[in-house]
C-alpha cells in the first residue's frame, strides 16, 4: 500500500508562542521548505518555516471503508481518492523562537510588517 506522511492541521493546537525550533518540529516534523528569511530595521533576524499541512477530512466513515477498498484493489489509482485538502502556514522564530504563525497569506504585505515588528520593544531601532 502507498502511503505519504502529511501532518495534520490538527497538530496546529500544540503549536505555543516562545516553542523553539526543536519543540516545533516534534509537533510538525520537519518544515516543507524553509520559506527565508529577512532582518528588520531594528537589525533582527526572522527566519520564516513553511508547512504544508492536511486539513481535517469531512468524509464520512463509509467513504473513508469505500476509498479504504478500492486504495487495497488498485494501490496506485485508488490512492488519489485520498488526496486532501491541504493548507500552507507559516511559522516565524527570532533567536529559535517561535514570535508568529498562521495560515500564508493571513497577514496581507508580511513582509512589510515583519520589517516593521521590532520583537525586542525595549531596544530601540539601529541609528
């Protein structure tokens, strides 16, 4: 039988503000791609970590027997019958901290705000 490991969205509810990147990828796995990178005008390093996660299926159990059956008879083409919906989020760290995430494209123009997010707002920005 074929199978591809995708990470539930489900998983989301475990992910907390101040995790690290170790602690992430316990929960997460491993990010799809490393989205990049940027250093703000306070001169701060955000690196940003993409996932691509599987939504909750709204299949119902006899679907999910159904698709099960013709997956065993046929392998390659009934595991497209699987295939889920999924969504992209984005988890930003600064010093291997989780400081934002969310579903890409939540936040109109992030970069723009992510250069304007000072996440040390007791230091002032470089003259």
């Amino acid at each position: 039988m074929v199978s591809g490991c995708v990470t539930s969205s489900d998983k989301l509810v475990e992910v907390q503000l101040g995790m690290t990147k170790n602690q992430v990828r316990q929960v997460l796995g491993e990010p799809t791609v490393a989205q990049g990178a940027i250093r703000n005008k306070f001169d701060q390093v955000i690196e940003v970590w993409e996932y691509r996660l599987a939504l909750p299926s709204t299949d119902s159990p006899g679907e999910i027997i159904g698709k099960s059956f013709w997956t065993i008879l046929s392998v390659g083409a009934g595991a497209v019958l699987f295939t889920t919906e999924r969504r992209d989020y984005w988890l930003y760290f600064f010093r291997n901290e989780l400081v934002r995430w969310g579903a890409a494209g939540d936040w109109v123009r992030e970069p723009d705000k992510i250069y304007q997010f000072n996440f040390e707002p007791h230091l002032t920005a470089p003259q």
